[in-house]
C-alpha cells in the first residue's frame, strides 16, 4: 500500500491559515463556493483547500463532495 501525506489544519488555526492565503474576509463574506456544489463556504462548513488551477479550491462537509473530492485526488495522482 502507497503512504500519502495528509497536511491538516486544526479549527484553532484556520481562520490563521485563511488569513494567510489571504482568503478569510472572502469566506467570511460569502464570496467562496464549494468546487462541487456550488454552495457557500463558510467556515462551520469548509472540510478542504486545494490548489486546481493555479487558484485555491474549497470543499464543503456535504458528504457527496468529499466522495468527489477524493475521487479528485485519485484522478490526479495526489
């Protein structure tokens, strides 16, 4: 079996790590959506940050985005 990297972020430090993307006032705001729903990111909500694009993608706590989510990673090898 591979071993991956998991990089997590405890709740304590995300609104740190949101600041330092320079992305906190955006998910405060509303202005953030889910890569696969489409829906509202805020940060009861926020389950992933990834990179898709050159831009900073986020994932919401709905269960059918995280399954897509990882199917994501899957299709491109992370």
């Amino acid at each position: 079996m591979d071993k991956k990297e998991i990089k997590a972020v405890h709740d304590d430090d995300l609104e740190t790590l949101l600041s330092n993307l320079n992305i906190l006032n955006d998910v405060k705001s509303g202005k953030k959506k889910c890569r696969f729903c489409g829906c509202v990111i805020d940060l009861d909500n926020l389950e992933a940050i990834f990179p898709d694009s050159g831009d900073i993608k986020f994932v919401c706590s709905n269960p059918e985005c995280l399954k897509q989510f990882y199917l994501f990673l899957e299709k491109e090898n992370v």
